[in-house]
C-alpha cells in the first residue's frame, strides 16, 4: 500500500481575502507538519489549488494574491501541483492519473473546506479503484 498527502485549498483567500479561517488555531502550521512528515518520510504529496473559471469571481480568481498558495505551503517541498475549478479534486484534472502512475492506493487529506472540498475529495477517492 502507496499512500499519497493531498493539500487542498490552502490559499490565501482564507488567510487575506473574503474567506479567513479562524477556527482551529494553528490549522496551518497542523497542515504544515503533515507536509514535512510526508517528505521525510518520502510520501508524495499533491498540492491542490482551486480556481474559479468565471473572470469576475468575487474569490479565488485566477492570478489574484488570493487565489495564490499561501507562502507556508510554497515553500515545503510537494511533487505535484493540481488545479481544479470543482469541488472534488479529481474532476476536470489528472490527479487520478498521477495516483495511477505511482502506484498510491491510499490517500490522506488536509487542507480548507472540510465540508466541501476535502469532503468531496475524500468520497470521489473512495469510489477509485486505484492499484
């Protein structure tokens, strides 16, 4: 068993812009840790990055300061970057390729929106029948 970290949407509209996370303290620095843990213990890890496609999105607009990763996570070592424009992180994208490619059966996910991008990520994870 391969096991893959997947970071969704840590950005910084939820640090800086319309959506700040407050609750829990030291969220980031906990995703942080994931990261390093995973490095050192040469896990790859997937760095996902939402994108609203529509040109005048009030959040996470393509090419604004909060659309961009935060500083904290572009800094760790991570192996892949994903984009997405849905919720789930595999549609529209080719993360289930690269699970693929790496012969990762297990995933293990951080990052923001619990109740609905991590969640959605996690339920379209357990539906791959991955090697």
């Amino acid at each position: 068993m391969k096991q893959a970290l997947l970071v969704i949407d840590v950005q910084n509209e939820y640090f800086t812009g319309k959506l700040p996370v407050t609750y829990p303290q030291g969220s980031l620095e906990n995703i942080k840790k994931a990261m390093d843990r995973a490095y050192e213990s040469h896990m790859p890890v997937a760095v996902i990055q939402h994108t609203s496609p529509a040109p005048e999105a009030a959040t996470f607009r393509k090419g604004t300061r909060e659309w961009e990763l935060h500083d904290e996570i572009k800094s760790c070592p991570y192996d892949i970057l994903v984009e997405k424009t849905l919720p789930g992180s595999f549609t529209g994208t080719g993360l289930e390729q690269w699970l693929k490619d790496h012969d990762i059966t297990t995933v293990t996910i951080s990052g923001y929106m619990t109740q609905m991008c991590c969640d959605t990520t996690a339920r379209q994870a357990f539906h791959l029948v991955l090697p």
